[in-house]
C-alpha cells in the first residue's frame, strides 16, 4: 500500500470518529437543553417564546419530546 494510501484510510477512519463522537456529543447537548428548559418553565422563567416552541397543539409542554431526546 502506498503513503497516500495509507494516509487517505487514516483519514476516512478519523473523519468518521469525528462523527460518531459529535452525534453522541449533540445528543448529550440536546438532552441537557430539553432538561435545562423544563427546569426554568417549573421556575416560571421560561421565555415565552421558547415555551411556545416546546408546546404542542394540545397544549402540553415537552421539552423532551420537541428535542427528541429520552427523559433519563
């Protein structure tokens, strides 16, 4: 196998590590944002218009389920 061979596979493999750690690193960030506004709207400091955006057309607030994370 030739250097840029070999280079180009080494490159392919981190590429696709760097995605993998950064889906699981958006994952964890959406996860602590959904947990982060549920606290504040408790606290009633939720912008409203950040509450709107977490609040389906029944009215119930979800966080979790707008940012399509599972609750822990």
């Amino acid at each position: 196998m030739s250097e840029l061979d070999d280079l180009l596979r080494q490159k392919a493999e981190l590429e696709a590590k760097i995605q993998e750690v950064m889906a699981g690193e958006v994952e964890r960030l959406k996860y602590q944002f959904a947990e982060l506004a549920y606290k504040l709207r408790e606290l009633g400091v939720l912008p409203g218009a950040v509450v709107d955006a977490f609040t389906d057309k029944a009215g119930t607030f979800n966080s979790y389920r707008t940012m399509k994370v599972k609750k822990a």
